[in-house]
C-alpha cells in the first residue's frame, strides 16, 4: 500500500485555511490507513507459532511453508487451541499436521476423505487428536459441530464433469456441519476474472467470484481474504500442474462465516 500523498494532504490544508481541525482529521485517516495496514498480517499467536515450528514436522513439509505460509493462513482462519476443525480433502496432511499442533491436546482434526483413501490417511497422519471420517458430498457430517472448516486447492474440485456433483447442495451440506458463528476458509488457485467453470478441469482453477457466490448462496457471509500467498506472476492461463508454474501458482484465500443466529 502507498504512503499517503503529501503533497495531497498539504493542498487541502492549504484550501482550508491549514485549519488545526483539517489536519487532525487528516492525520486520523492516515494513521487508521496505517493500521489497517499493519493488522492485515498480524504477529500469529502462540498456538499457531508453536505449531510452525514443531520439531516432528517433516522436513519436506517445512520446506513447502515458503510457498504456502502456514502461519498467516491459519492466523487468518483464526484458529484457536481448543477448537474443533474438519479438513476436507488434506491430501498428503501438509495442513493437517498444522492444524492439529495449533488445536493441541484440547482440540480436534477431522480429516475428511472419501471411502477409498480413509485407511490410507490413517495409515499417514498418526496424530492422536486426528479422525479420518469419510466424506459423503450428499450427507457429509462431523461427529460433532465444528469452530472451523479448512480446505485448501480443492473447491474447484466440485466442479469437476467426472464427479457431476451438486454444488450448491453439498455447500449447503458444509454449513450444516459447522457451529453458528463458525469459519470456513477456502484457499484455491485463482483464474482469470470471468472465467467460465469448465476451468475446474482443464486448468484445475477457479474465478474467486464463483466461490464467493456460491458459498453465500448456501448461507455462509463473507468476512474477508488474505493476500498471503498471491502471485501476480502468474498470468493464469496454464494447469497448475504445468512445471512452469506448479507450487507457485496464484491463490486466494477466503474466509467465510455461519451466522451466529
């Protein structure tokens, strides 16, 4: 973000007089722009800085944090010790074993997969405060309700032609399953603004504003994004698992909230 324009500021001063009331209106804006700033990557809490930097963290994951900043992603999703969190879809468990440190001994990660890779996430993430449960898209539930529900590169998934799936019934099927008052973070690589959805499978992508859309359809609201892992190199028009741009493709991340009421 810019510095404010001095040259701006010291012109209106100038048409009001340098009036002492104009000037401190001005400095008041400047200073909220600055904080606003400053907030937007706040210092992460203890539970997430402990989970970072747990020793029993594979190295092959610690070498990925450059790329997918887990502090900030789960400082953004506000994850809490104590708090119940399911994953969908954790794939190697890079986050799962995040999330679980972050949580600790008080909390739960549900890691939801489908039927035929359950033993195989078993057999991966052996942490104690860690269920595997099997992801039903049309009846998918947690054995409890959940503080936070976290999937990363997989929204766009949804839309795959192979799993014909209905969207906005397995969204409605996610809020189920959450708390009132409870978060969904969505991370997933971006695509061009306007991009048709048939993306999803020839480019593994998806335009922010078709979640967002259709994530509040379902009743979620949605309370902000975080720019941690963008990339504005990448021009958006190859797979994501093209060499070229794998691991540092361009990715939005989305927070949404179950209303309390």
């Amino acid at each position: 973000v810019d510095a404010p324009n001095l040259s701006a500021t010291a012109a209106i001063e100038h048409a009001d007089g340098g009036s002492k009331m104009t000037r401190n209106l001005l400095m008041a804006a400047s200073a909220a722009l600055l904080l606003s700033v400053s907030a937007a990557h706040a210092a992460p809490p203890a539970n997430v800085v402990t989970a970072v930097a747990d020793a029993s963290r594979p190295e092959a994951d610690k070498a990925r944090d450059a790329a997918r900043k887990p502090a900030e992603i789960l400082t953004f999703a506000g994850v809490k010790s104590g708090d119940k969190v399911v994953e969908l879809l954790p794939g190697g468990g890079y986050f799962t074993r995040v999330l679980s440190a972050a949580v600790g001994p008080t909390g739960k990660v549900y890691a939801a997969v489908p039927a035929g890779d359950v033993e195989k996430t078993k057999a991966a993430l052996q942490k104690g405060n860690v269920e595997v449960v099997t992801l039903d898209a049309k009846d998918f539930k947690t054995p409890e309700p959940v503080d936070v529900m976290f999937t990363a590169q997989n929204y766009h998934d949804f839309h795959l032609k192979q799993l014909a799936l209905d969207v906005p019934a397995v969204n409605k099927t996610l809020y189920n399953t959450i708390k009132p008052g409870g978060m969904l973070l969505i991370i997933d690589h971006t695509a061009v603004t306007g991009a048709p959805i048939e993306v999803a499978d020839s480019l593994h992508r998806i335009d922010p504003a078709i979640v967002k859309r259709e994530v509040e359809s379902a009743g979620f609201k949605f309370v902000g994004e975080d720019n941690a892992i963008r990339n504005p190199a990448d021009d958006k028009s190859v797979n994501v698992f093209d060499p070229k741009i794998r691991g540092k493709t361009d990715q939005f991340v989305y927070k949404f909230q179950k209303p309390k009421a």
